[in-house]
C-alpha cells in the first residue's frame, strides 16, 4: 500500500512541476539574410509551422526568436525543415527552458510544456548535468539539434528555477 501512496505522490509532483515547467526563448542564428525581405519571407515560412506562435527576425543581425503555443510539442525538425526550403541557412537554435528530468533506457530527458516536449540531454556526462536527478525541475540552456526526428539538447548553461 505505501508503493501505491509513493507512486500516486511522485506522479502528482511530476504533474504538477509540468504545470510550471515551459519554454523561455527560442533563439535562432540564421545565414543568408541581408535585408527586411529576407526577414520577411523566413517569417513566413516560420508562421507556416504547426507550433510557431510569432517570430521576431532580424536579417542585418542574422538572427531572430520564436514563440512556440503551448498546445504543439517543441520540434527542432520543423524549424529545420520549413527554413532549408528557403535560401538562407538555419545554423543554430538556442533554447532557455524548465522542465522535469527522467532517466529513461539509459538516456536523460528534460520533459517540458508543451505538450511533453523531450529533450535528450546530449552531454549529461559534465558536471553540472551529472548532479541532475530525476524528477527534479530544472531549467537548462543550450543548443538544440536535430537527430533523426529527435531534439538532442547540449546544455551549456543550468539557471535558477523560475519561482511564479
């Protein structure tokens, strides 16, 4: 009985450490771009995705951020796919969120709204990324990369909790 009760509370902490847990900024490095029409159309293209709720481009600066609605999973995919449709080069995508850690077959996840969007910790074999347990709500830094439909996570930064 006490498994049960143990199992019930860890499921409802998760639950509602999830209910926090959320996307911060989505940053985009982005070649090619050299004028407000270049920022013009890869917005386009962004607004073309499914989870895209805005997006701010900067072509002199060659970057820009996006918001993604909290009812689609996060997709490094998509950015990818919808951006190499076009002349310009989507280099990096830079990503500050919380969310919850699990251990799962030998790999470590950070679980985070939207919708359970995952994220494989690529390099959990530093220090502070180590130290990390699982159910614990972190919020992470990092670069996000596309591997075979999954978004693999090198995390450069661990930030402070964000405290509602």
């Amino acid at each position: 009985m006490t498994k049960i009760y143990t199992l019930f509370f860890s499921i409802v902490l998760t639950c509602i450490a999830s209910l926090t847990a959320e996307i911060y900024e989505i940053r985009l490095t982005i070649d090619n771009m050299c004028c407000p029409y270049c920022a013009r159309s890869v917005n386009d293209q962004l607004k073309k995705i499914k989870g895209v709720e805005n997006a701010q481009i900067w072509a002199m600066e060659g970057f820009g951020f996006v918001n993604w609605k909290d009812t689609v999973p996060f997709q490094s995919a998509e950015l990818y796919r919808k951006l190499a449709e076009t002349k310009f080069l989507l280099k990096s995508i830079e990503i500050d969120v919380e969310g919850v850690i699990e251990l799962k077959k030998g790999a470590m996840l950070l679980v985070s709204k939207p919708e359970r969007s995952i994220f494989y910790i690529d390099n959990r074999q530093d220090y502070a990324i180590s130290k990390l347990k699982e159910g614990q709500t972190v919020r992470l830094k990092g670069f996000v990369t596309n591997q075979q439909g999954f978004n693999f996570f090198v995390v450069t930064e661990v930030l402070p909790e964000v405290t509602p």
